[in-house]
C-alpha cells in the first residue's frame, strides 16, 4: 500500500466535528476518494458531510450515524457492501469524562479494539485484503501522567500498548496492515472543553492546570494525521502539541 491519500477510502469515527472533522478535511486536501463519516449526532454527521462534499465534490464525504460500541458489524457491513474495499480507519472516536468508568472503557478501549480487529482482519493481505492502515487518535495521556483524570489515562494507556503490539513490525511484516497513533495534547474541542475530572474535589485545580497547558486548533492535529500517514512506520505513535511539528513518541 502506497504511503499517500489520493484515491483511498478513509473510515473516520467521531468524525463530523474536532478533530475527526479536521482529520477528514485534510484527508479530502490529498484527493482521498472518499471519507466515510461516523458518528452519533445525525444533526452533526449530516451537516460535516455536506459541507466537506460542497468543499471537495459530490460524494467525497458521506455520512452513517454510529455508535462505536454498539453498531460496528451493521455498519461494516454496509460500507463494505457500498464501497467495498476500506483503505484507511481512524479511530477517533471517544469521551473525556472520568465520571463515568464503564462507558469510558467501553468507547475510549474496547470499541477502539474492536473496530481495529474487524478492519485490519478486512485489511491484512494474506486472507486476499489489499493492506491498509489504522490510525488510534490517542492522547498525550497515553504516555505522560497527571493527577486529574486516572479513568481516561487508562484507557489511552491501553490504547499504545495496542498500538504498538497490533502494529508491531513482525505483524506488519507479516500481514501487511499498518497500524499507528496520534497523541494530540489540549485541543480546541467540545471533547476537551467539557473535561470532568473523577472527583469534584480536583476539579477547580484541574481547569487551573489546563490554562496553563499548549493549546492547538484542530487544524494542527489533521495536518498532523496527514503528515504521520505519509511517513510513519507501523507500531509508532507520534506527538502533536500546541501546533509544533510532530515529534516521535519514545
């Protein structure tokens, strides 16, 4: 599988607003073929649809309402039945509210599993799939750690050692599916604006802390998507923060 976007079918979850929107938007800039747009919010998945196909042409972008911990067999079914052969998943789809643990894990962890397994199984070349590649929007708290929010460093914790195990060289070698994550640190996004810590009692130190932190559009992260597709090898992650260049994740 070639390293660019022109011609590709790109997956994206959580994709009809932040940085699901600005990964399909800079996606379209590379003349992919089309992006597929899942998400949960019919009002939003619609209108995100509309606009990136006024912007980049007649069904270059479309849009299936989804809920990642619940409908991926329906709806992979229905794409591949409609498009046949998907070349790109992102998996960006997830919640920041340490309140609720089960529902944290279920979206952020097991979904992100899942749908990773189901493509890459549709993806790998030597079952007659043409490769592909998997992109896990993880987090900087994937691999750094603060005192505010245990529930989600959890879940994006799990989210790199997936990453790394399932998109490890011997797999990729072997099977032909690459599969690579994205760290974005504090990003403007509904997601990251209504953050809620596990406890109220850390709450006003938390938005403190936050203000304190490198902010960055979600621009800066699809920009980010684009340039770690057309460069990075399997099994790595790779640090997008305040709008710098991306940095390799050690």
């Amino acid at each position: 599988m070639t390293r660019e976007l022109k011609n590709k079918t790109i997956v994206v979850t959580g994709g009809s607003v932040g940085i699901g929107y600005a990964i399909a938007d800079s996606f379209l800039q590379k003349n992919a073929k089309v992006v597929i747009i899942l998400n949960t919010n019919e009002e939003q998945g619609t209108e995100a649809a509309i606009k990136l196909a006024a912007k980049y042409g007649q069904n270059k972008a479309v849009y299936y309402k989804c809920d990642v911990t619940t409908d991926l067999e329906v709806i992979f079914d229905k794409i591949i039945e409609e498009f046949t052969t998907v070349d790109v998943l992102v998996n960006n789809a997830g919640i920041l509210n340490d309140v609720y643990l089960r529902k944290t894990i279920d979206t952020n962890v097991i979904a992100l599993m899942e749908w990773s397994l189901k493509f890459w199984v549709h993806m790998r070349k030597d079952k007659s799939g043409k490769g592909g590649t998997i992109i896990n929007v993880n987090s900087i708290y994937g691999y750094r750690t603060e005192p505010y929010v245990p529930i989600y460093h959890a879940s994006k914790f799990a989210v790199m050692g997936f990453t790394k195990s399932l998109g490890h060289e011997h797999n990729f070698n072997k099977f032909g599916v690459r599969v690579v994550a994205i760290c974005p640190g504090f990003t403007e996004t509904k997601l990251v604006q209504n953050m809620i810590t596990w406890t109220p009692d850390v709450m006003k130190e938390f938005n403190s802390f936050v203000q304190t932190k490198l902010w960055q559009k979600p621009e800066a992260v699809g920009e980010a998507a684009v340039e770690v597709f057309e460069n990075a090898d399997s099994g790595t992650a790779w640090l997008i923060e305040g709008g710098q260049p991306i940095t390799l994740v050690q």
